[in-house]
C-alpha cells in the first residue's frame, strides 16, 4: 500500500507539471490567437478601403464618360439641327420654283388655249 501511495504523489506531481504545461500552451495560443484576430482586422480595413476606392473611382470614371456621351450627343443635335435648317430651306426654294413653273405653264396654257395659233403667223 505505501508503494500506491508513492506512486500517487508521484503522479500527482505530473498531472501539475502537465497542468502548468498546458497553461502556458493555453496563454501562448491565446495569444496567437489575438495576432490573428488583429491581422484579420487589418486585412479587413485594407481591402474594406481598396473596396471603397474602386468604388469611387468606377463612379468618376461612369460619371466623367457620361459627361462627355452626353456632350458629344449634344454636338450631334446641334449638327443635326443645323444640318435640317439648311435642308429645310433648301426645299423651300425648290418648292417656290415649282410653285412658279406651275404657275406659269398654266399662264402659257391658258394663253394657248384662247389664242389661235393661225392669228400669229
């Protein structure tokens, strides 16, 4: 029985060694742990702000493109716009000369019409 005994204490004596052993696996993994936890947090901030960035400027990159889309379009209208004017007027002339020719081939055809021919010559 004295020898259980002995044996006991002396497994006592390494159950506290291996107690105090795995405390100091527990701080030293707690605290790797906390390194990890503040890389990630890092790591998060970083491409939390890279996010944020890309944003922004695919925002000013749409916004500068749509200014000038929408200047280029406006110089298209106003070339358009001119470009019809002088069209329109154009047609304008021509209609009045056809107003005039038609006018006046009904002037000569009424004047053939109640002319005789034989009277001239």
């Amino acid at each position: 029985m004295a020898e259980n005994v002995t044996r006991i204490r002396d497994f006592g004596g390494d159950v506290k060694q291996r107690i105090a052993s795995l405390e100091t696996q527990m701080v030293s993994i707690a605290h790797n742990v906390e390194k990890i936890e503040t890389r990630v947090d890092t790591h998060y901030q970083t491409l939390h702000s890279r996010i944020s960035d890309m944003r922004d400027e695919l925002r000013n990159d749409i916004d500068e493109k749509h200014e000038k889309l929408m200047s280029k379009l406006e110089d298209h209208a106003k070339s358009e716009s001119e470009t019809n004017e002088n069209m329109a007027s154009k047609i304008s002339g021509l209609e009045k000369w056809r107003w005039f020719l038609m006018g006046g081939a009904a002037v000569i055809g009424y004047i053939l019409a109640h002319v005789k021919v034989e009277k001239l010559f």
